[in-house]
C-alpha cells in the first residue's frame, strides 16, 4: 500500500516573525526533514492568496484580524494578511526540506473564497485535484505534517477521511495557532474522524 507524506503550509507567514505566525511554528521544520527520508511520496501545500484577499480583515470596513464574518460558503475567520502571492512570507521555511517534494498544491488562490483543506476550498465542494492525484498514483494512506494544526491541517485531515484515506497525524510536526479554544476542538474533532496519532520517532526508528 504507498503512502505519502503531506506537509500543509510550512510557510514563513506562519513561523515566528511571519504575518499569522504560530507560536513555535519553526520547530516542526527540522522533524519534517528528517521524515522526508522515509517517503517516497511527498506533497506540500501552500496558501497562496491574491492581495486583497476576502479573509483578510484588511478586506472588511471595521473588522479585526480574528473576528468572524459570514460568506456564502459559512463563518470565516478574519486573519492579517498573510501568504501574498510572490511574497517572502508565502515562501516556504527557508530550511524546509522542499527538494524532495513532487507536488505543490497551492491553495487560496481565488479571492472570494478560503481554501484551508488541501483537498477543498472552504465551500467543501470546491476540489483541489489532490484526491485525484492521491487516487492516480495508488495512494491511500497519508502522513500529515505542518501548520497550523486547528486550522489548514484540521481540514485536511478531516477531508481525507472523508475521502476514505487512511490518516496518521504526526503529533511532534504539527503546530497550532489556537485561536478561542480551537486546538482542543482540533484534536477532537480529528480523533472523531478516525485519524490517527502518531510520534515522529515511531516512523524514524
Ligand atoms: C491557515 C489561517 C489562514 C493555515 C491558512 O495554514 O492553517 N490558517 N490561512
Ligand atoms: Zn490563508
């Protein structure tokens, strides 16, 4: 059975000194080094958003970075402008192992719509071409890496279960951002899903 390793959004926007930085984000860049050896399959998402991006409180009259507002597609979260097409910030960790990686799903890319999940924009409809990718080249079990864990890897995970994906979190290569409990409920409502939990030393040794 192949598997493949996902690392979601290790950006500089979410490290220390980044625009929408998670507290000790940078510490999951040397774990995820060393698990690049083990897979043969590696994919990395990045948020890639367009200047004026609607989840930005820059983009609403009256609005600060993490209140919510309703869309079309539900709630959304309201976030400092962060992961600029083109920009610094929206490059990966400047020591982030990338090399290995064979895909980049870059994601948030339309500016009337979030995209958190690797597989689906936040609409849940809206598909990425991930899960096609994965279903091509026989992937059915993946390992998932990165930031931050209550938001853009929540949603992945959660979609690929619902995908009928195996899931293995590997706890010591994610971090959250934890905005009004929402890393509790991350943890949860991954467990939930049927994900599993996993340390990086169990796939190193
Ligand atoms: C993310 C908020 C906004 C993430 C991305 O990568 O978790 N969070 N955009
Ligand atoms: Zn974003």
């Amino acid at each position: 059975m192949n598997s493949a390793l996902l690392i979601v959004d290790t950006q500089n926007d979410f490290c220390p000194g980044g625009a929408l930085a998670v507290p000790e984000g940078d510490r999951v860049v040397p774990v995820i080094n060393q698990l690049t050896g083990k897979f043969r399959n590696i994919i990395l998402t990045q948020d890639w958003h367009p200047a004026g991006h609607h989840s930005f409180a820059s983009s609403h009259s009256a609005k600060e970075p993490f209140d919510e507002v309703t869309m079309d597609y539900g709630r959304q979260v309201l976030w400092p402008d962060h992961c600029i097409q083109g920009t610094k910030g929206a490059e990966f960790h400047p020591d982030l192992n990338v090399e290995s990686a064979q895909l980049i799903i870059r994601k948030g890319f339309r500016k009337e719509i979030d995209s958190y999940s690797g597989f689906f924009e936040n609409d849940h409809q809206t598909a990425t071409g991930l899960a096609g990718y994965l279903k091509e080249r026989d992937v059915e079990t993946l390992y998932i890496a990165g930031l931050a864990a209550d938001f853009c890897v929540k949603w992945t995970v959660l979609d690929a279960r619902k995908l009928g994906f195996q899931v293995h979190v590997v706890k010591d290569a994610v971090q959250g951002l934890d905005v009004n409990g929402s890393l509790d409920q991350a943890w949860h409502e991954m467990s939930a899903s049927g994900a599993h939990f996993i340390e990086s030393k169990q796939l190193l040794a």
